[in-house]
C-alpha cells in the first residue's frame, strides 16, 4: 500500500495539484487533503484507485519512492523539524564550489526563525556556492547577502517552495508536519530550471537598498564596497 509520502511526491513528480489527483481518481478534493494531511484512514479501495490514477499518469511505486516508468529516479522524504537543516546539508555536500542554488517561493522570514540558518549561509559564502531567489514582488524580506534577488510578478509567480541543485528537486512541505521532498532526477531538474530562467528573465532586479534591514549581517570581509 502506498504512503502519504509518496503520494505527495508522485504529485510532484506529474506537477498535480489535489484537484487533478481527485479528477482523476474520483474522488473529491476535501478527501484526497485529508489523506494527506492523515486525518482519516482510507479504504484499501481507496488507496488502489489514487495509486491507479497515479500509474495511469505514468508513475511506478518502488520501496520508500517513486519515479516515472521508463525514467529512473530517487526519491529522498526528510521529515521533522531539522528537515530544512538536513536539506542545506545535502545542497552544501552536493554543490561544487562556483556552482549554484535556485530558490523560489521560501517565505524567509520562517527561515530568519530557523536554528542554523545564519550558519548555512556563511558555510555557503565561504565554499563560493551563490544563489538566485525568485521573490514575490512587494516581498522585502531578503536575509541571504550570498543570493541575488528578483522580483515576480504576482500574476505568474510560483507559491510552491523549492530548491534547486545540481541534479536534484528538493519540495518543501508545511503539512501535516515539515518535510522536504527530494527528487534526484537530471530530466525533472532540466524542467524546472527552464521555467525558472523563464521568471527570472522577466523578473526585477532586487538592490541590496530595497531589502529590509532584519537580514542575515554580511560579515565586512564579503562586502562589496559599492552597494549594487
């Protein structure tokens, strides 16, 4: 029988939202949320027509994961608190220093809450690993002096959380408790890196002025010595 867990991140990998799941597997979407969120135990029948709806959109269930058919992948779920914590690990051992991350949709004003976020990105400023944030437009709250910013228009921006990097796809999830999803798949990564290029070839760019002063403090060795 196939897990919450996976169900989430087959929706991922077909870029379903619960409504699609629901179309597809008759069902409604307030019963396909719950699941998720595991505030009710589903029928074996229940079970077997999502994970048929999910196999008709051609994803195969293998232990602990997912992947498409035909497309090998790996699927790693981090669960808890430290998720986020375990998620930087993962970017920081993966990335090559010159290499980069891309995020998009992270509230960071969670983030300036986060026990070791000040830590990470100085461990990333000093093995050279940059970041580009996609941001809403209006959104202030810029705390990584080691990323560049732009702004997205309302209208197209993406309010689902991810991390970039290297070959990987990493989801963040709130609900029912902090997760990451983490999809290592090349094809997938091509994918949502040409939709991000795209946004941020539209975006605006973000001066260091226009950012709100609760950011993470650059230490003076890194600072540039005219603000951009």
């Amino acid at each position: 029988m196939i897990t919450v867990e996976q169900m989430k991140a087959a929706r991922a990998l077909l870029g379903w939202n619960q409504q699609d799941l629901a179309n597809i597997a008759k069902m409604s979407k307030p019963a396909i949320a719950n699941i998720e969120r595991k505030l009710t135990s589903p029928r074996t029948d229940t079970i077997t027509a999502i994970q048929k709806a999910f196999e008709v959109g051609g994803i195969e269930f293998i232990d602990g994961g997912v992947r498409y058919k035909r497309d090998s992948l790996q699927v790693q779920v981090l669960k808890g608190e430290n998720s986020l914590q375990l998620l930087w690990d993962d970017i920081y051992e993966t990335l090559l220093p010159g290499e980069e991350r891309l995020l998009s949709g992270v509230d960071e004003k969670i983030l300036l809450g986060i026990s070791g976020y000040e830590k990470m990105i100085e461990r990333f400023a000093k093995k050279n690993i940059s970041g580009r944030v996609l941001a809403m437009q209006g959104d202030v709250v810029m705390s990584d002096y080691s990323c560049e910013y732009r702004w997205v228009s309302r209208d197209v921006f993406n309010t689902v959380p991810y991390y970039l990097y290297a070959n990987k796809y990493a989801i963040l999830i709130s609900q029912p408790e902090p997760s990451v999803v983490i999809i290592e798949n090349q094809s997938i990564v091509d994918s949502y890196r040409q939709q991000f290029e795209y946004q941020w070839s539209l975006g605006m760019k973000v001066k260091k002025r226009q950012r709100k002063a609760e950011q993470v403090r650059e230490p003076e060795s890194n600072r540039e010595l005219v603000d951009a």
